[in-house]
C-alpha cells in the first residue's frame, strides 16, 4: 500500500491468498495504518475484483469498518486503474537490474524490500495525481483502453 505521504510495508503472504488471509492482512496491517494515516476517516483505500476481494467475509468487514475510510467501489469488468500497479513495475525494473540477480528466495525477498524503499516519493505523488485523468480517460473511451 502507499499514500500521498509514503509507501506503507510490504506484507509477505506464504500462503495462498484467499479471503481469510486477505481479510487478516487488512484487520490487522492495513487497517491500524489507515487509522493512524487517517484520523479523520477521510482516507480511501482501492482493491482490484480479485476474487479475495470480494468474499462475503471481506465485504462485510468493510461495511463494519465503513467510517474509518472510504472503499473505492469497481465495477466487475472495470479497467484496471490500480496505481499499485506502476509501483510493482518499478521495483521489477529495478530487481532486473541487479547483478548478480538473487539466486533464491531470502535474496528475492530482501531485494524486493530494498528496491521498494527505494522508490522515490515522487513517482507516488504523481501517481496520486494522476487519477482524475486516468479516470476521466477511461470514462470518455466508455470502458475500453486508454493510454494509461
């Protein structure tokens, strides 16, 4: 996750991610941050339509939760407009750029957390600001894809 402000952790998921998991990682990690982050409840927070998402269990936390910030609604088959996205790229940019690469999974892991305190607080604010017109684009081609 990140926010105009900052990048937030990254969370190491071993297992398979299903709803439970999903839903202990936003009870536990994301939702003490976002209250900290936003103390007034005026925070959003965006998933994609990956089935976890929308898991009964998951819904229902988000309406019991639903004043402590504010959950961006997606249609089903909605364009993927997630900016987390762009952050993923860099930190592969970055990892493939390493010499020697990692070689197993500890390295793999430290490497990840590295290039990801690396990225530059700019490429995240301009992500931010770059919604409305992702956004918009989106909405004049009426679904279909756009230049973002």
């Amino acid at each position: 996750m990140f926010f105009w402000h900052n990048l937030g952790p990254l969370i190491h998921v071993e297992q398979c991610l299903n709803s439970t998991t999903y839903l202990s990682i936003i009870d536990d990690q994301v939702h003490p941050i976002m209250l900290m982050a936003y103390p007034n409840g005026d925070g959003f927070f965006q998933q994609d339509n990956a089935p976890c998402h929308g898991a009964r269990i998951v819904q229902e936390w988000f309406q019991e939760h639903e004043g402590d910030f504010t959950l961006l609604r997606w249609p089903p088959q909605s364009p993927d407009l997630n900016p987390m996205e762009h952050l993923w790229d860099e930190v592969k940019r970055a990892i493939r750029q390493l010499v020697p690469q990692p070689s197993n999974l500890t390295e793999l892991d430290s490497a990840i957390h590295q290039a990801w305190c690396q990225i530059p607080r700019i490429t995240f604010h301009h992500l931010v600001e770059s919604m409305p017109r992702r956004i918009t684009a989106v909405l004049k081609a009426k679904g279909s894809p756009t230049k973002y």
